[in-house]
C-alpha cells in the first residue's frame, strides 16, 4: 500500500504540518516564523519553519491547493528522498533570499516562496526528460514571476492570503527550485 502513494509523502507531511501550525496558535506562530532580527541572534531554525506558517486560514488553505497541484503534477519525478533536498533547497532559497537581499523586510510566513521552487524545480527536471508541455509550464512560471517584479501580486492574490504578498519570495523560491533542478544527477530523476 505504501509503495503507490510513496510519492506524495513530503506533499502531505508539509501539508499536515502547516495544518497543525495553524491550529496551534499565534503564540507558536510568533515563536517560528521568519522573524529577520531573531534569524541575526541565531535562531536559525526561522529560516524553514516561517514557510509552515500562515497568515490566516485562507492563506494556508491558498498554498494547500497549490501544493496538492504541485504534488500531483511533479510527484513522481522523484523518489522521497530526493523531494527532500528539493523541499530544503527551495526553503533556504526563498529564507536567504529574503535575509540577505531584503532587509527591509522584518517577517514573513507563508509556503508560496518554496511552492514557486518546488515547481520550478519539476518544471526543469520535466524539460531535461523531455515531457510534452514542460517548456510551457516553465514559460508559465517565468511569466508569472515577471509580471510580480514589475506589477506586483496578481490580482485577487492580496485579497485571497489576508495580508501583502512578498513577490520577491517568491522568485527566490523559483531561483532555488531551478538551480536545485539543474544539479540533480539524472539517475535520481525517475525515467
């Protein structure tokens, strides 16, 4: 039973996570999420547990759809162990993104910087195999992530998270998801 739905464990262990985060509180939220000052005095772990929490349920309820997208369209591409490094790789793109070119920016929460990863990430991996509509999916993402650097959030995006979109999250997202996609060895990617 284990074996067909392997694939989808790192989508719904995140997923999960963010649902318990939520129901736990703002007094867990202020104790774990991207908080620049707190990351500086060595609280480091900020740097991955900001993106498990959400603004509001609307929020959470946002990334959890395009998760679950991103989940059923690239989840197979790779084994669990390799969704790990390319959770981790998109986590610390979009939280060193955000510390070190943004340091206006205080605090952050949310999953959307590392979902632009995570799909970047098999969007690269879907074009090195080869797979029908896989340019297009990348032409997608590089659209959106322009329109967001010279427009800002698209419209309704604001609205739908409760609070200000931080677009340049993510295109740090997106940077790491490519990179993390191009330095994968083929024999990690599944034929």
């Amino acid at each position: 039973m284990w074996g067909q739905y392997r694939d989808y464990f790192w989508g719904v262990a995140v997923g999960l996570t963010a649902l318990l985060l939520q129901a736990a509180g703002p007094a867990v939220a202020q104790a774990l999420r991207y908080q620049r000052e707190a990351i500086l005095h060595g609280e480091i772990w900020r740097l991955l547990t900001g993106q498990l929490l959400h603004l509001g349920w609307s929020h959470l309820l946002l990334n959890l759809v395009a998760l679950a997208l991103i989940t059923a369209l690239f989840g197979r591409l790779f084994r669990p162990g390799v969704w790990a490094w390319i959770y981790a790789g998109s986590f610390l793109a979009t939280t060193l993104g955000l510390l070190l070119l943004q340091p206006g920016l205080q605090w952050y929460v949310g999953l959307s910087g590392a979902l632009h990863g995570l799909f970047a990430a098999g969007a690269v991996v879907s074009i090195r195999r080869r797979e029908s509509g896989a340019v297009l999916l990348l032409a997608v993402l590089v659209f959106k992530l322009g329109w967001e650097q010279l427009a800002g959030p698209l419209p309704g995006s604001t609205e739908w998270s409760g609070g200000t979109v931080i677009t340049a999250a993510h295109l740090y997202g997106a940077i790491g998801g490519v990179l993390v996609g191009l330095l994968l060895p083929r024999m990690v990617v599944r034929p």
